[in-house]
C-alpha cells in the first residue's frame, strides 16, 4: 500500500461513469452488425442512441459524442450534414472499401477518422479511446503534465534522463510525481533508481475489473524520494502483448492523480509509444554529440513530420554535452534546423556514484553540475526558474529606488 502521506484517493475515472453516445446511420443491416461489435467494447463505455438511414431530427442531438456514419450512396451528404453541426460530434465514417477514392470522398465530406467494415473490436476501441480521452481533456483541463522522453539512437541516456526529471520535479518542486516505463524490452528503471518491484504495467490488464485508482495503486511501487513508477513487464515476451488501450488509460488515470507523469518511452516506435506522444504536454528527443545520433534526431524529425501530430513540437535535450567537443552545439541545430532547449553536462563521476550507493543524484551530488542542470531544465519546463527570475528583477527595482530616493 501507499504511505498515507502520498496515498492516492480512490477516484474513479470521470469518463468511465458517462458512456460515450454514439449515433449509428446507415442501412439496418450494417447496423445491426456494427451494434454487435459496438456492444463488444468494454472500455470506454458505450451508449447507442439511435440507428437510422437518415438523418435524425432530435432535440438532444446535440448531446451526441460519436457520429458513426457506414458511408454508401445515400448516406454521405448524412456525413457532411454531421460534420457541420454545432456543436461538432466527432465523425467516423465506416466504409465497405479500402480504395484511395472511397477514403478521399469521406475525408472531404469531414470524417475525422476512418474504419473498414467488417469492423474489427480493437479498431473501434482505439477509436472510441481516442474520442474518450480528448472529451477527458476538455471536461478536465486541470489535470497533470504528461512528459514524454525518447530517443531513435540507443544509449543516449533516455532512461536516467527519465528518472533524473522525475526526480528534480520532487526535490526541486515537491511536486506529485509518476514515471511510466515504455521501454518495455529494456524495463531498465527500477534498476537504476535502485528499486525493487512486485508488479508491473501487466497487472491493469489482469481481471474483468475496469482500471479505476485502486487497481492502478496495486501496479505502483514508491521510491524513496516520493516518485512512483510503473514498471515495464517482468518478461521480454509481454511486451508484445500489452495492449495500447491499457496504456492510454493508466495514462489518463495518472493525468487525474499526479502533477506529472514522465513516461520513458525508449528508442522502440511503436503504435503505444506514438498514442503517449499524442497526449503529451512535453515531448524530449534526447541526443548527444555523435553522427549517429544527430542522424537519428534528423530521422525522427521525418518521422514525427509524416505522422502529423500537432499536438505537442519536439523538444531537443542534449545529453552528456561536453565543450569543446568536435561536434558542436552550432553544428548539432544547423543540422536540425532548430535550436536544443537543454543541454545536460557530461558528469560521469556523479553517475558512477549513483549506481555504486544505489541513490540519487540528490543524495550523492547535491550540488553538482548535472544536478544543477537537471533543476533547470525543470525550472525552464515548468516557468519556474522565470518567475524567480522576475521576482528578483522587482526587488533590484525596489532596491534601485530606495537608493535613488535617498540620494
């Protein structure tokens, strides 16, 4: 159990206890069908609240949050007459077909997102999870930060760049704080916070129990510094099986119950990996001062670029920076054609101790340059270091004037 100075409140998921509304159209017969798979989601909850082949004319339409339009002759000018409506439902179309033009007339007609019939469970679902979490978003804005930090180059140091920001929002802000380790293969967290755990990511996804607070406090283990992490599986072979919806939703609950949530997400892309980049707040590229790894940040710009996510720009931290270095930070954002937000000095001797003592940067170098370096970069991230920076500005002004009155 958590210790009753940071226990997490038993809430429950505020968009669990309201089904989304999903308005079905089209021919009774894809309905029927489409309903079948509909009634198989169990999470997010769903409400049908009408099928018909043409368009409704109801007094609580507007209370619709899924338009699901199956799309034939007759019924994409239904598409478009949803996809005007305000307030906007959020519009699927379902098409019969995979061809170009059948994918471009629904898009043009204002579908947000596309699925082929016969409709598969798990499509659906991500689609609903989709819908679910931006109406989360919406009806709760105060919710956590979510910081997401990755790498295409291996080594670079994503995992104690993880830990070490997770662990400066708790000293240096003493702040409510959860890391969530994506580099599932790897699972490499606990062992450097020195950290034993009994459960993992793998235990929300077991039992018919929805994820509420609770089942989320049993996959948790607390650090010694305040920090809870959510480990990756016990074994290689799970992490193939985790399923993306179980990450998107522990990721929303953690939203609700910390002030940040720092996900390691590796250097492995993936479909659960790219759904935490799209609810992000802060997106670190980590590199350093190698050809491969400014390679590896040039061909995630063109990934990150094809995707489309607009969500959120990447952020470039430049780890273990060493002055002077043949490949210079000039050299590094030429080629990037963007500046670094955060340079992190190459302090080998700090990090020797932390994993010989088993302890933190904190408790073996207080007042070190990678320590001091890790707390700016939480001060620039969270505005914390301007608003000191401000508050000085103000005293040197009384200052100045207490001085100029007396002269």
């Amino acid at each position: 159990m958590l210790n009753p100075d940071h226990s997490l409140a038993p809430i429950e998921n505020p968009a669990r206890g309201c089904p989304l509304r999903v308005e079905l159209i089209g021919e009774e017969g894809a309905c029927a069908e489409v309903q079948a798979v509909l009634r198989a989601v169990s999470d997010p909850p769903v409400e049908i609240v009408e099928s018909a082949a043409n368009l409704p004319q109801r007094t609580d339409a507007a209370s619709t949050d899924i338009a699901m339009v199956i799309v034939d002759a007759t019924t994409l000018n239904v598409l478009q007459a949803y996809a005007k409506r305000l307030p906007r439902p959020t519009v699927l179309a379902a098409l019969h077909e995979r061809s170009v033009s059948a994918m471009r007339r629904a898009l043009q007609a204002g579908a947000d997102e596309l699925l082929f019939l016969p409709l598969e469970v798990g499509a659906v679902t991500r689609a609903l999870l989709k819908v679910n979490e931006t109406r989360r978003q919406l009806d709760h804005p105060s919710g956590g930060t979510i910081c997401a930090v990755i790498s295409n180059t291996g080594g670079v140091g994503v995992t104690s760049l993880s830990a070490n920001l997770a662990l400066a929002l708790r000293h240096k802000l003493d702040k409510r704080v959860a890391l969530m380790d994506l580099h599932l293969q790897a699972g490499d967290l606990p062992v450097y916070l020195n950290l034993e755990v009994h459960s993992s990511i793998m235990t929300l996804c077991e039992g018919e129990r929805q994820l509420d607070s609770a089942k989320l406090e049993s996959a948790l283990t607390k650090h010694g510094s305040g920090v809870y992490v959510l480990a990756a599986p016990g074994g290689i072979e799970e992490s193939e099986v985790l399923p993306e919806e179980t990450v998107v939703s522990a990721l929303g609950l953690m939203r609700e119950l910390f002030d940040f949530v720092v996900v390691d997400c590796g250097s492995y892309v993936d479909e659960k990996t790219v759904a935490v980049w799209e609810r992000s707040d802060n997106l670190f590229y980590v590199l350093e001062q190698t050809v491969r790894a400014v390679r590896g940040a040039g061909r995630f710009q063109d990934l990150y670029g094809r995707l489309g996510i607009t969500q959120v720009e990447p952020s470039f931290i430049l780890n273990k920076f060493v002055a002077g270095h043949a490949i210079g930070e000039d050299q590094i954002t030429q080629t990037l054609g963007g500046p670094i937000y955060a340079k992190l000095p190459s302090d080998k001797a700090a990090l020797d101790r932390v994993e010989l003592r088993g302890a933190d940067l904190w408790e073996v170098a207080r007042s070190g340059s990678l320590t001091r370096a890790m707390e700016e970069l939480v001060g620039k991230m969270t505005g914390a270091d301007q608003g000191r920076s401000e508050k000085r500005e103000r005293l040197f002004s009384r200052l100045l004037g207490s001085v100029a009155t007396r002269v």
